[in-house]
C-alpha cells in the first residue's frame, strides 16, 4: 500500500480509538439516566472497519491501480462520516439535558432532583401529589379552560374508517359505553384497572379519582374539541398560516350511522343520547364539565 492509503487507514483508526475515548472519558450528564451507548458504538465501528477491509480485499483482488471514484478511495471517508456521527451521538446522549422517564418514575426523578417539573396523568400525577405533597401547575380536571373541554379523543386510521365503517362505529359505541360504565361504577371500574394491570395505584385510591371526573362520552363534544384544538394551534403559529381549519376538522372527523351522541347507563342498560347539532362552531355552553374523555 502507498503512503496515501496508510495514511486514510489510520485516520480511520484513530477515528475509532477517538468514538470510544469519547464513550468512555465524558461523564454522563447529572440531568437524566446514564446513557446506554456502548453497544451502538462498537456496531457502527465494526461495520465500518468491516466496510473498508472489504474495499481493501477488492482492491488487491482487482490487482490495477483505483482512480478516485473506486471503492477503495470512497470507504476511508465514508466510514469517518460515521464514526463523526458515532461520537456526535455520544456526546449529544451525554449531555442532553431532557430525559425520558416512564410515567411511574417520574415523580421519583422530581423528588431526586433529576428534572425540574414532570407531566404525567392520572392516577400517577394524583397519587404522587398525595404523596410526596408536590405542587400543582396545572390540573386540567380542575383548571381552567382546560376543565371545560374535553381533554382526550379516541381515534380509529382513516383506512379502518372508510374501508371498515362498521367496525370503526361499533369501536366508537364501545368507547362510548366504556366511559358512561366508569362514571356509573367507578369503583368496579377501578377494580378492572387494577386486576388487568393496565395502571398503577389501588383500587381505593383510583376509584376516588375516577369520581372526580364527570364521565359524559359524546360524539359531539369530541368534534367540538377538535374544533378548539385545531383552532387555537393555527391562532398560536403551530400550524401553517394556509391551513384550513374547517377543511382539516372535516377530514379528521366523521359521524357514523347507527352510533348516538352518548349514552347513559341505568341498572346496567345503556340507553342512548341525542345531540344534534354538527356545525364547526363549537358550543362550550352544552359542554361545560369537568371532563375526562370525549
């Protein structure tokens, strides 16, 4: 090999020792979780090293003199924009200062001063409040407008609902009698948390917060919301100046026939609930409760 081709080999030698150097030498940041790179690291390294070995073997199989645009003259660089990349990713895990928690760790990384404010839902947010005695910002069960609207929207892919329409309706009547279910029985609703493991708490505990929510499903008020929702995003800049709200709401949104409003529950009957209007002004006087789910 010539000096030219030892010389672009060895760069990519101490591009590898200087991805490692950098993995092993940078503290993790104090701001979150220690950062889980090795095995990425010694990944792209190898197949780096593995690349420019292959360009080597073609090269002496090939036996003739490479020009610039051969292989053996683009790997060497090729592999350096990798491992630059490599340690960029390093060092930006290292010293990122937004971390990922799950929903149930959150409060302890507060606690421990690991980050400043969390948001998180129910029941973690509530129980943590209890206890650890956290201050709340902001509740949307209880703050206002947020309280006045409805905080959740159930979705089905736009192919489920045109190719699919009776199984998205009959999906949106589940949902609907799910919520007036837990609004009737919050604590048999909490049980079923619990039992199926789908989140954290007790019974006791969750059943108290589900009686703090006003359980009113409604097919409208979901429109409603999005109405609000798309509104106040293309007021605040988050969506383009040129986008048509009333346009936008009506691809996202569709009424199915056969599905009411809401429902109401009685003894263990469901019976339905009309509402008709389906303009794009949302009407917040009819839906004015302090919500969970629409």
């Amino acid at each position: 090999m010539n000096k030219k081709t030892l010389f672009r080999a060895g760069i990519l030698l101490l591009s590898a020792i200087a991805a490692e150097v950098v993995a092993v030498a940078v503290p993790d940041s104090a701001k979150h979780q220690p950062a889980n790179h090795p095995y990425f690291a010694w990944l792209i390294i190898a197949i780096t090293l593995v690349y420019f070995a292959g360009a080597i073997l073609i090269h002496l199989k090939n036996k003739k003199t490479p020009n610039e645009s051969d292989l053996f003259y683009r790997a060497p660089f090729l592999a350096g924009v990798l491992l630059v990349l490599n340690v960029l990713n390093i060092v930006t895990v290292k010293t990122a200062l937004l971390a990922v928690y799950s929903t149930t760790d959150q409060p302890v990384a507060l606690m421990n001063g690991a980050v400043d404010a969390i948001s998180t839902p129910d029941p973690v947010a509530t129980n943590a409040e209890n206890e650890y005695g956290l201050k709340v910002l902001l509740d949307t069960a209880v703050t206002e407008p947020y309280a006045s609207e409805y905080c959740c929207v159930s979705f089905v892919s736009s192919e489920l609902a045109e190719k699919h329409p009776d199984i998205a309706a009959a999906f949106t009547r589940a949902v609907l009698k799910a919520s007036a279910f837990v609004a009737d029985n919050p604590e048999e609703a909490a049980q079923i948390q619990i039992d199926g493991e789908y989140v954290s708490g007790d019974a006791k505990a969750n059943a108290e917060i589900l009686k703090g929510y006003k359980y009113i499903p409604s097919v409208q008020g979901g429109y409603d919301a999005l109405v609000n929702v798309a509104t106040d995003l293309h007021d605040i800049g988050l969506l383009k100046e040129s986008t048509d709200v009333s346009a936008l709401v009506e691809r996202s949104f569709k009424f199915f026939d056969g599905v009411p409003d809401s429902y109401t529950i009685n003894g263990g009957e469901f019976a339905d609930m009309v509402y008709e209007s389906k303009s794009l002004s949302a009407a917040p006087e009819t839906h004015v409760v302090n919500d969970c789910c629409g």
